[in-house]
C-alpha cells in the first residue's frame, strides 16, 4: 500500500537547527559543531543560558526564515517530492508556540521550497497525525517513537543526539 501522507521534520532534518544557534551564540567561532551534540537538550553542555537562547528563538523570526540546509536536507527533500509529490508535508513544532518562530519557518519554506508552501503542519503533537500508512521522518527519538505507537511509520533520522546517530 502506498502511504497516504509523508511527514518530513524540519528542524534537525531539512534545515540546521543546532548549526544556526551555533553560529549565532559564537560556538562555530570557538570550533564547535553540531557533530558534538550527544543529547536532544543540549544548550548548557555548551554552558549557553536555556533562558537567553529561548528568549532569542521566541523572538527571532529572521533566524528560523535564515536557517541553513543540512548537509542532506536538499536531497532529502527532493528524493521524497518525486516520490509522493502532494502527500509529502512539512510537519513541524513551533517553539513555544510563538508567531515569530511559526512565521519565521513559514518564511524559510517560502524561500527555499516554495511549492511546500501550502504544505506546512504545525503541531506539538505529530503522533495525532499517524495513521496507519502514514510516515514521519524527524530526528526526536521520542517523537517517532510515539507516531510509531499511535500507528503511524516513524523514520528517524540519523543524528548524534538520538540513537541512530551513535558512533561505535
């Protein structure tokens, strides 16, 4: 059976989430790279204040819209339109829920994958959206863990900060 709906995550699987709040905390200038994440909240192992870099991504609209690709983001996501076209979405969790990080990613979609523009879900809440034949592809643990059980597909994608991405 041929899935109805393709979830793909935004954050840590199309676009650099934890490169952009690198660069914009001056990590990358220290060296750092998201290659050093081990866990999924990770800011105070770079002794970054959590209140400081929630308050910058509550406010930021420019930063979400500024994000770059990952390495694999491009291919990714043009692999996965070829295949499903319209049933791929963009499925994505707003930070605190905030107008300037929902406009802001709406805006980086506007920007680098038009055609998708239609085709953004938010929700804090992707395991509402599984049904059987569905898929989700994000890169929180947990997150496809709970589609999986609410009987959807769940992929994740391979990250130093989940298990898939764990070096021997």
């Amino acid at each position: 059976m041929i899935p109805r709906t393709v979830y793909l995550d935004m954050d840590g699987v199309i676009t650099d989430f934890s490169g952009g709040v690198m660069k914009y905390f001056g990590l990358t200038r220290l060296g750092h790279t998201p290659d050093e994440i081990k866990q999924w909240n990770w800011f105070a192992d770079f002794d970054l204040d959590e209140k400081a870099v929630s308050e910058f991504l509550s406010t930021s609209r420019e930063f979400w819209a500024s994000l770059d690709w990952t390495p694999e983001g491009r291919v990714l996501f043009s692999v996965l339109y070829q295949m499903y076209g319209a049933d791929l979405k963009i499925l994505t969790t707003p930070w605190r829920n905030n107008e300037a990080c929902k406009g802001g990613k709406l805006d980086w979609v506007n920007k680098n994958i038009p055609r998708m523009a239609d085709s953004v879900v938010f929700s804090f809440d992707k395991s509402k959206l599984a049904v059987p034949w569905s898929i989700l592809i994000d890169d929180c643990e947990e997150t496809v863990d709970k589609f999986r059980a609410a009987g959807g597909i769940g992929i994740l994608v391979p990250r130093t900060w989940n298990t898939g991405g764990k070096r021997v």
